[in-house]
C-alpha cells in the first residue's frame, strides 16, 4: 500500500511540474461529485493492485519461481494497476494528458539513464532466481570468485569465499559470465598427477596406484578410479589418477590428501621410486690458454 501510495503521488507530482497551467485550467470546472469519483476510483485502484500483486505472486512462486522474484513481479503489475487507475481518475477530472505525459517522458528518460545500472542488476537478479543456476548453498565460480551462495538480493549475489571473505558479486556480473556449479551434480572429480622413474614397470606401477586410490575413504567405487599414462616427462614417465568424490571443497582436499599420502607409501612398499627433477651436464676438454708476447711498440698483451 505504501509502495502504491508513493508511486501515485510522484505521479501526481510530476504531473503538476510538468503542466501547471494545464492542469489549472482543467480544474477550473471540476465539481465535487467529480472529486469524489476520482477519489473513489483511485482507491478502488490502490486496493486491487494489492489483490493482483499477490495472487501474481502466489502464481509466478507456484510455477517454481523464487520468493524474491515473485515479489517483484507482483509489485510491478500492482504498479501498473495503480498507475492505470491514476490516470482513469485524471480523465474524470478533465485533465488533458498529452503534456502530462511528456513531461513525464523526458523525467523518466533522465531517471533512466541515471539508474541503467540499478535496474540492469534488478532484471539480472530476476533472471538469476527465476533459471536458478545454483542455489542458496551452492559452491560455485563466477568472475574468478570461488565460494559458497549465501543469498541473492535485488543488486547483488553474496558468496562466501573458501577463506573466509564475504564478496558482493553485481548480478549483471553473474549473469552475464560464466557459472561453474560444482555441487549442482551432485560429485566431482579430481585429478592427481604422479611421476615413477623410467626403468620402472608401467603395468605394475597401474596397479599399485588404483590400490592407492581405492583405498581411501570418500574415493567412489562408481565411477571407477582410473589410472592411466599421461606423458613421458623431462625425468619421469607420468600417471595421471582421476577419482571421484563428494562436490564440496573440504572433501575435495581431505580425500586429495588422503590419495596422495596412500600413493607415496604403496610406491615405497612396492620399490618404484618418485624421482626429482635430474640434470645431466657435461664439460668440454679445458680450453688452452696462449700469452703471447706484444709485438715491438705495443704496450698491450694479448691473450687468446
């Protein structure tokens, strides 16, 4: 109601900055019946905008649209049914709207321009809770922010970030780059590279690493863990070990950790080495050095 009030009269008010004379003219013949019917019709507006706000809003909520999103729209169409009840009342009472209107079209220009920001993010955040990329609770990535989804306002998305800062993303940020949901699915996967020397089995070495990897807790049995060569390395023949896991950031260290220390000691039980980074150099046969004398006159020695 307030919202709807507020709404009226800075329509009204804008009207009279607009037009003062025109309006002043066109009240000249008003009589009181007409005042009360205007009246009457403008209430009679205020109060259905209320009751379509919120049966508007039960609807769009109904067909899973967010809370805030329902809210919205259903404070635009009960805005809309104001403003169309202004202007029924504005006609009995003979007011010409032509001037009206323009003025009111050269404000809002202005007003537009001035708030494109405002409502770039408003429509952004309607979008963003009406497709529903992530929710309340999500981990996600966006604008090289990584964290969990605490809320979604009219402005801004709020994301915990894994270390503690609370960062305020615009939502046509959001929006209009990428997302990556990584709890949406449900798991993740990880990938965990591991280097054995050359002169090592590979097919040993497999086995020995899928062990490694099944042998921890939160590893998932379904999809398998796999192990496989990836590439022959500067001083290593690499594996890569892809596993899964649960979606959320500390289980993906807990069990990254876990996987690696089960690596390291099954590699060592069964003699296959990690090897670090080697060099191999080697050194020319010494240069010799020749001094000879200055020829007559030269002050300079040369040496080569």
């Amino acid at each position: 109601m307030t919202g709807a009030l507020g709404l009226a009269s800075g329509l009204v008010l804008a009207a009279a900055e607009g037009g003062d004379d025109e309006l002043a003219e066109a009240l000249e013949g008003v009589t009181t019946g007409n005042w009360l019917r205007a009246l009457t019709i403008f209430v009679a507006a205020i109060v259905l905008s209320q009751l379509v706000k919120r049966l508007t809003a039960s609807f769009v909520q109904r067909g899973d649209g967010a809370r805030l999103a329902a809210q919205l729209v259903g404070r635009v169409v009960g805005g809309l049914v104001v403003v169309g009840g202004l202007v029924y009342a504005l006609q009995v009472l003979g007011v010409r709207l032509a001037p009206v209107l323009g003025a009111l079209g050269i404000g809002g220009l202005a007003l537009a321009f001035a708030a494109q920001t405002i409502l770039e993010n408003l429509f952004a955040s309607v979008l963003l809770q009406s497709r529903r990329p992530f929710r309340r609770g999500d981990q996600i990535e966006t604008n090289d922010i990584e964290g969990t989804v605490e809320d979604v306002n009219f402005r801004t998305v709020i994301v915990r970030t894994y270390a503690g800062e609370r960062v305020l993303v615009p939502c046509s940020q959001v929006l209009n780059n990428p997302i990556t949901n990584f709890t949406v699915g449900g798991r993740r996967r990880t990938t965990l590279t591991v280097g054995v020397a050359y002169d090592t089995d590979l097919a040993t070495a497999q086995r020995v690493l899928q062990g490694a990897v099944r042998a921890i807790d939160g590893v998932r049995a379904d999809p398998t863990p796999e192990v496989w060569v990836e590439q022959f390395n500067e001083s290593s023949i690499d594996f890569a070990l892809r596993f899964w896991h649960a979606p959320d950031i500390a289980t993906l260290w807990r069990v990254r950790s876990g996987v690696a220390m089960s690596v390291k000691s099954e590699l060592d039980a069964a003699g296959i080495t990690i090897p670090f980074p080697q060099r191999t150099l080697g050194f020319l046969p010494s240069a010799t050095l020749d001094v000879r004398a200055p020829a007559a006159g030269d002050g300079d020695r040369t040496a080569s």
